[in-house]
C-alpha cells in the first residue's frame, strides 16, 4: 500500500499544447489563394460597417478556432451591414476564375438565408493609373450555393466566378494597370445578428485554359497558315495588348489562319473566343472586310480502320455580329459530337478555321457563294482562346434546357441535356439557385442525361445535389456505352429538402464511345412516377494513387503522418490537414507548399482528442487541382475527471475511445487523502472488465469523501509498467 500511495503521488503528466504541420508556408508575397482558418488568435482583418468580432477557441468540425462576429447597424445601407476586412491580401488578377466559399454558425439571428440577403464577399482590386496614384474598382460576389452542414454550420460558395466580370454580382470596370493585389471584404447582408465564420476560401479554378493565341511579337504555338498570307504586326491589338495577326485571305473557303493539332474529346464542352476586326479598302470597296460576319469551323481528322482518311467539318458559330473598325469580342460554345464518334478517333486531332462569310448566321443557306474570302482582302485577328468547360455542360442549370450547342457536319446544333422516353424536364428556380425539374412515369426507359467526355479505365465521382417528394426515392446514375455495358453507382437517398450528394462509377473498360451519363429515380431497382429536382451536376476523375495514414500514439502528443503517390510520383506541392468532430464535416486546420514530396505530420493536441484528423495532397501550387485525401484516422480519448458534488455523491467520470480497446488495459483509482497528504482510502477499478472491452463513458463512485482533505483520480495502464494515459484530476471539498 506505501509502494502504491508514493506513486500516486509523484507521477504527473505533461503533454506538449504545440501542433506541427510539416509543411511551409508559401514564399509569394501575395499569393493567389486565401484562406482564413482562425486556427490561432491572429488579427490580420479589421472589423467593418457596425460590426464587432472576436476570436473563439472552437471553429468548424472541431477546428482551433473561428471568428464570432455580432453585427450593427450603421450607416451602411443593406445588404451591406456588417463583417471584416483584409487590406491587400490576395492577388486575383481580372478575368482569371476563381472558386469562393466560407462556413457560418448562426448564433443569434432571426434570418439564416444567406443566399437570398446577398452574403457577399466584396474585392476591391488595386490600379496604378497615369501618374502613379491607385484607385481600387470594386467586385461583388453574391453566394449562389448554400450546403448545410452538421453542428448548425452552413457552407456558402460560388464556383467559376470570373474576376471583374460581374457574373455573380456587379463589378466595376477597372482602368489603369493591376498592382497585383486586392481586398477583401465579408459582408454577412444583415444589420443585426451574431455568428461564426471560419474556413474563408479564395483559389483559381484550374486547367481550364488549353490554348492561348495572343500575336504579341510571336505567333502563338498552334497557330498556323493556312496556305494564305499571314503576318504579325504591332498596329495594336485587342484589349490594349502590343500586337495581333494581319490576315490576308487569297479565295472564298481559304481565310488565312487556323489552329492546328489541338486534341478535343467527344462530348466534351469547349468554348472558342477571338478578337477581330476589318478593314475598308479605300480603292476597292468589294474587297472591304467591314460588313462582313467571321464563322468558326473545326475540322476534326481521323482514320478509319481500312486506312481511309476521314475528315468532318463542323460549323461551331453561325456569326450575326459583323465586321467592323474596331475590336469586337466573339465567342461560340461547342460541344463534340455526343454520339457516333468512330473508335478510331476517341482523342479527335481538330483545326480551327475562322472564315469569312457574306451573310449573317441566320440567313445562312450552306450555298458556296456565301463563302466571302477573296485575295486583296484584309482583317485583324487576335487572342484565340480554347477554355475547356464543365465536364458535364450547364450542370447547374444556369441556361435554358432548350439551349443549342452546335455539333458537326453543319448540324443547327442539339441539347446538352436530353431525357429519356417516358421522361420530361424543365427549368426551375427558388431563392437561391436555379435547377432541373425532372419527371418521371415510372417506364423502364426513365432517366435525364447527358453526354460525357470519359477515360477508359478509369474511376468517377459524380457529384449533384437533388431532393425529391416522392416516398422512398433513390436517385442513380448510370454511365450507358455504345459498347452495350453500364456501369452504375450507389443509388442516393432522396429527401424532401435539399441534400448534396456524391457517388462513385467505376469502369473498367479499355475503350469508350458514346459515354452518356444518365440519372433515374427508382424505389432501389424499379423506376418511379413522380418528380426530383436536381442541380450543380459535376463529374471528375478520381486518380489512381495509394494514400496511407499512421500515427505514433493516437494519445495527445502523438504525431499523425500522412503520405500520398499519385500516378507513380510524389512530386506534390501543396497539402492540407483537416480535422472533424463527426467525420462528416470537415474544418481545415493547415495548409501549404511542401516541395518535393507528398507527405505531412501533425502533432495531436488535447484540443483534437476524439476527432478525426486526415490529410490532403494537391499536386502543384494550385489548389483546387487534382487532389487526394488519405483515410482519417480517428485520435484517441482517454481522460479521467471528477463529476458531481463532494461529499457522498462525487463521481469520477473514465472516458475512453480508442480502436485498439481489446488489446490495452485500463485500471481506474481513486484516492483520498487528509490534509497531511496521506492517503486515507484508495479503490482501483479494472475498466476493461467493467465496460466489457467496448469505448465509452464509464462513472465510478467515490463513496463518502467528508473526511477527506482532497481525491485524485487516475488512469493507468497496469500495476507492472505503470503508464499514465492522462493528466490526473483532484476535487477538494467547496471553501
């Protein structure tokens, strides 16, 4: 019992309060991302517009920390009350895309619809004008989507905003030369109310641009003559830019330039821009290319298993905006063609020809005559562009179901989406997001598709949101082949209000034509008669990578490792750590570069006991691209404390979850002692036993403590080695 009373009384524990990321923080001095995390008590924002903010030690998903905000009214008039502001913090250049989003708690509020009051995150990006003072332009975005989360967050995002466009709100334009940084501003859109924000994100959307043609002393890469006379000059291009391509056309289908080897998919969305303008000849005026209308074309080549060249011209814009002096902007939507694309050409080698036409696009006949080309004739041409779009087009139903992209072989053009027999759909739209109403009859045929550029081989994720009135709606999707198989996902539960979904394809074939991607409403095998509603359809490759995640001790102090390769390299650049209470949603707790290798630690903190930890590798700098996330890994709880009132009702409380119970011992004690320290009354309690080797709480008497000075409470391995699982606890009696 001596042996056993000078123990208790000399062990202690201490644990390190200290976590690491083994990452480094970017060396940029403004980077092209932001994100805000509140992981530390770091003031780098200043309130603004009535607002008063604090940090709390508790954000999103179990996270260090989030700013509580509680807003006033001020002189400000709506919807722009309240929130906080980072001065110059973030490089977002104009007309590059960018995805926003941000978690909110409402603590305090009698209106949560965020979307609907215009929550709006506000950049006010800096220009150098004529003598060397700046002036900021403003640009407003509005949040379109709203997710709900668990623990009362929401998530807010808008995806593919364009900076300076106005295309999620208004935007100034700007004048002058970009001085490489902006604010930023959160405005929540209400004048009274407190709240939580945490996990604030601003990062490019990437690999959307192919190919860029912009004449500035060089012609780009894949522009090429096209038998015709072309040449640089520096008159000036389009949007300010120093040069553009004089083009000389020699006779009616030979217009002069084209961009050659490009590789497009089969049902893949592209869009197609340009700048151009004409000219007048003064001497002649039939050879005045002012008045004129430029279509686009692309040529799409191929060979045929006999050998046969094959070669389709395709008419991608139909032109009714003429030629004239000045600089215009065109821009087409083309999609390749949905179906029969012969095997031989799954990866389509394509040219694109701008030609010069008499009429305008909508009194078009395909005669010869309306081909306009004729040598002597003269016209400007600049920044051709090739922006590959959403893998699956209008997947958030923004424009019309009965929109036209135009297809091949001259073709007026077709739909994006189409429904099957026995199914109809149509555009809806509530306060906050615009979607497809989809009805079923319940015939086998049912479903809503659309077209997909797909990888052989490979793995999908699908995601959409969707909800449905119907009782018992499940809501598949289904990749159909020309080659006759299918193969589907896990079928998503539907409810009534909306719900974000996402399911896994996987396919396994070495050759894909056709691929079309098809939802339908089913009991879990039958088709069902009835509506669903359905929006922000996407569909992205999941790599082929190995991920791993192991831990020294899941106890606090232990450090979680985490390593991803992805398509045979580890040569990753950017990486996060996120952390969750529930394993549903997710708070961010670090993020950065790591340089040449895909791998990360962390070090547990007695803030994360209990929660899950896992990792995420972006390759490159650009977060946003391809990504991997390894397993979460779930840390370990193991306390001890007391509970209840002294005297005869006070409680130690065990409380342990661990995954490895059935291969641990746990022994509980609790010891009295007087006011000289000696232990008066000690009770040991073999927890294993008690709790019937499950995780969970477990409560333990103490007995009449009245002539005790103090307890303590501890948690040990064994009697042999002796090992703490964690700081011990006292109660005294109430002073």
């Amino acid at each position: 019992m001596k042996k056993l009373c000078s123990l208790l009384l000399s062990l202690t524990m201490v644990f390190s309060l200290a976590a690491t990321f083994g990452i480094s923080a970017s060396a940029a001095d403004v980077s092209n991302t932001f994100w805000r995390g509140f992981e530390t008590n770091v003031k780098d924002y200043r309130d603004d517009r009535g607002a008063k903010s604090e940090w709390v030690e508790e954000g999103i998903g179990g996270s260090h920390g989030a700013l509580k905000i509680q807003n006033g009214a001020s002189e400000v008039s709506e919807p722009q009350y309240g929130g906080v502001t980072w001065e110059k913090i973030v490089n977002v250049p104009n007309d590059k895309k960018y995805n926003i989003s941000m978690c909110i708690k409402p603590l305090d509020m009698e209106d949560t619809n965020f979307a609907g009051n215009r929550a709006m995150f506000v950049f006010y990006h800096y220009y150098k004008q004529d003598g060397g003072s700046e002036k900021s332009f403003h640009d407003i975005v509005y949040f379109s989507k709203v997710e709900q989360l668990t623990d009362g967050w929401l998530k807010l995002s808008y995806d593919g905003h364009t900076m300076s466009s106005g295309d999620a709100g208004n935007a100034q334009t700007p004048t002058g030369t970009y001085s490489g940084y902006s604010r930023i501003e959160f405005r929540a859109g209400r004048k009274t109310g407190t709240y939580l924000i945490d996990d604030l994100r601003v990062e490019p959307v990437p690999g959307n641009e192919l190919v860029t043609g912009n004449d500035e002393t060089q012609g780009p890469v894949y522009l090429v003559n096209d038998t015709n006379e072309t040449s640089n000059t520096d008159i000036g291009g389009a949007n300010g830019t120093a040069g553009c391509r004089l083009v000389k056309p020699t006779g009616q289908t030979a217009d002069g330039v084209s961009f050659g080897n490009l590789k497009l998919k089969p049902g893949q969305a592209y869009k197609f821009s340009w700048w151009a303008k004409g000219t007048a000849n003064e001497t002649d005026a039939s050879l005045s290319t002012i008045g004129l209308y430029l279509y686009g074309y692309v040529n799409s080549y191929f060979t045929l298993k006999d050998g046969a060249p094959t070669v389709t011209y395709n008419i991608i814009m139909k032109n009714d905006d003429a030629l004239t002096g000045d600089w215009q902007y065109y821009e087409c939507i083309f999609k390749t063609p949905n179906k029969t694309v012969p095997e031989e050409c799954y990866e389509q080698v394509v040219s694109f020809y701008p030609r010069l036409h008499s009429v305008a696009g909508s009194q078009m006949t395909g005669a010869l005559a309306e081909f306009a080309g004729k040598s002597g004739m003269e016209y400007y041409i600049d920044e051709i562009k090739l922006e590959q779009l959403e893998s699956v087009y209008n997947g958030n139903f923004e424009d019309s179901l009965d929109m036209l992209v135009y297809g091949h072989e001259r073709q007026p053009g077709y739909k994006p989406w189409i429904t099957e027999t026995g199914t109809t759909a149509v555009n809806a739209s509530e306060a906050d997001r615009n979607f497809a109403r989809v009805t079923q009859t319940g015939a086998a045929t049912d479903g809503f598709s659309a077209y997909v550029a797909m990888d052989p081989s490979v793995t999908y994720k699908i995601k959409f949101d969707a909800k449905s009135d119907v009782a018992g709606a499940k809501l598949g999707a289904s990749i159909y082949k020309a080659e006759g198989d299918t193969a589907s996902s896990t079928q998503a539960e539907l409810t009534s209000e909306w719900a974000s979904y996402e399911v896994i394809v996987k396919n396994t074939d070495t050759l894909i034509t056709s691929p079309k991607l098809t939802f339908t409403m089913t009991d879990g095998t039958t088709p069902l008669a009835g509506d669903f509603d359905i929006d922000n359809v996407s569909f992205e490759v999941l790599p082929e990578f190995e991920s791993a995640i192991s831990a020294t001790s899941k106890e606090v102090g232990g450090v979680i490792s985490g390593s991803a390769e992805f398509d045979g390299s580890a040569d990753f650049g950017f990486q996060r750590v996120f952390i969750s209470k529930d394993g549903k949603t997710w708070g961010q707790l670090a993020e950065g570069d790591t340089g040449a290798g895909a791998s990360s630690s962390y070090t547990i903190t007695e803030k994360d006991a209990g929660k899950y930890i896992r990792f995420l590798y972006t390759p490159g700098l650009t977060a946003g691209a391809d990504y991997i996330y390894t397993p979460s890994l779930r840390t370990a709880v193991r306390k001890i404390a007391f509970t209840g009132t002294w005297g005869t009702d006070l409680t130690a409380e065990v409380n342990i979850v661990t995954d490895t119970f059935d291969t641990e011992e746990f022994v509980a004690i609790v010891a009295l002692y007087n006011s000289d320290d000696e232990m008066i009354g000690v009770e040991t309690y073999n927890v294993n036993e008690l709790m019937n080797n499950t995780s969970g709480t477990y409560s333990i008497p103490c007995g009449d403590t009245t002539e005790a000075a103090y307890a303590k409470a501890y948690l040990w391995n064994n009697f042999v080695s002796i090992a703490p699982y964690c700081v011990s606890d006292t109660a005294r009696p109430a002073e």
